[in-house]
C-alpha cells in the first residue's frame, strides 16, 4: 500500500503471530512489531481469570438460597432470609419462588433501598401484599425468558421437581441466569435435575444441593459436570435441610476442571 511521500505499510498474518511491518521510504526508517497471538490470547485468558475472580469474590451466600451480588449496575439480592443485618442497599431482589424460605416479607424490609426493583414471578402477583409499596418498580417473570429491568439484564429458567410435588413446573417458578460483567451467573432456584437446567450455558451456577426439596448433593454434582460452568457454589444445605458436610460431598463428586467455592458459613 502506498501512501504519502511514498512511504509504504505491510502487514504480514502469520499462523500463530501478527507481524506488522512499518517503513518510511523517504527517510529509510524502519519499524517491525511482531506479536505472538499466543501472548495475546494468554493476555486475555488471563483477564478473563481476573474478571472471574472478581465476581465470584463480590457473591455472598448467606442462610439457604439468600444471595448477594455487589456489581458496577447496582446490589443485587435473591431470596433475602434470615438475614443479619439490615443494610436497605438493595437495587434489585430477585424471588424464585413463594416459599416462606425463599420470599421473607421481613426480610425483604431488612434489604430495600429507596428506589428498588422487586422482580417476582408471574404466578406470585397476587400474594406480594404491602412489599409492593415499598418498591420502585415490580417485574413479573415466567420461565423461559429475557428481560432487563433499569440496566439489569436477565434469563429465566423453569425450576421445578421431577418426582416430587414440592415445586411443580405448573407454577411457573423459576431460577434466573443474571447477565454481569460478560459473565453468565445461573442461580438455579429450588430445582431438581430438570431438562431445562441442563441446557443452561453459564459461567458461575449457583445450585441447591440439600436435598429433600431439591437435587442433593450428587445430583447436584451430576448437573455441574453437564453444563460445566467454570465455577461452582452449593447453596440450600446446612439449615432447613440437609448439612453442612454435604458441600464437601459436592465438592468431591464435581469434576475438573470446574472450581468449587463454598461461601456458606457455619
């Protein structure tokens, strides 16, 4: 290619590098840049892992399924309960479903801020009562969807039981893959196995694991190592139901490469 004064540009793509090959004709000047596209894509995996890292630091799991996520869009609650303190910083709570351990009206007091989005399924409209009072915007789900609520983008997800009456698919209740930071995060809900959960692509999965209500925690195990996300977290153990030594069973019954970080404590 020529340009001004003649000076004249290369760029040369080679298998495994980029070389790029600049000279100014009328000055004799030269200047060559090689650059290893395995440097390149070394330099972006290991963004990825820091990008990673710092999701998965900024999620806390408190009792049962009570989740939250700290991100640059705002603080983001799903199913408060027994909460400790009461920070009211919510932006966003999410609600998988109506059971008393899941949507805690005094919970939810101890999390809401002054302008907080309420996102509920469908199927629970009518059973919110004064909590809608306190909110700035309420979003109605149903499974199998997208959405964005003011900036927050998400996927829903069926989460039901298969052999068991305590989650029934006809009541619409779900489980949410939340769009953050270019990461895919799933937080299943109280689910079993499911078709739908198996197709899930994700970069972090949050699961129950307890049993009883849900998967336990081989089966739970068994999910992971069907969506292979990169990291793991058990939630739904330990309180209610099942024990604190089942994330150790999880942990063990998950296979590599997938990362297994527990956050629950006892």
């Amino acid at each position: 290619m020529e340009v001004n004064g003649g000076a004249v540009m290369w760029a040369d793509f080679r298998d495994g590098d980029l070389e790029i090959r600049l000279s100014n004709a009328s000055e004799r000047e030269y200047c060559e840049i090689s650059i290893s596209r395995k440097q390149m894509d070394d330099k972006a995996d290991k963004e990825s892992e820091e990008e990673g890292a710092a999701m998965i630091n900024n999620i806390e799991v408190f009792t049962q399924d009570s989740i939250r996520i700290k991100n640059r869009i705002g603080t983001i609650y799903i199913d408060p309960f027994q909460m400790n303190e009461s920070p009211n910083d919510a932006d966003y709570i999410l609600i998988t479903h109506e059971h008393y351990d899941h949507y805690s009206p005094e919970d939810i007091d101890k999390v809401v801020g002054d302008n907080t989005i309420l996102v509920i399924p469908e199927s629970m409209s009518d059973k919110i009562g004064d909590v809608s009072e306190k909110m700035k915007q309420i979003v109605t789900v149903k499974p199998g969807m997208y959405y964005e609520a003011d900036g927050l983008e998400f996927d829903t997800v069926a989460a039901y039981n298969i052999m068991k009456n305590y989650h029934p698919k006809s009541a619409e209740w779900v489980g949410y893959i939340l769009r953050l930071n270019d990461k895919r995060i799933y937080i299943a809900g109280d689910t079993d196995a499911t078709k739908e959960a198996k197709d899930v692509k994700c970069d972090i999965a949050l699961v129950p694991i307890g049993g009883t209500f849900t998967m336990n925690a081989k089966q739970a195990a068994g999910l992971i190592n069907d969506i292979r996300p990169d990291e793991a977290i058990p939630t739904h153990y330990g309180s209610i139901v099942g024990s604190p030594e089942d994330a150790e069973v999880f942990k063990e019954n998950v296979k590599e490469p997938v990362k297994v970080e527990v956050k629950i404590k006892f």
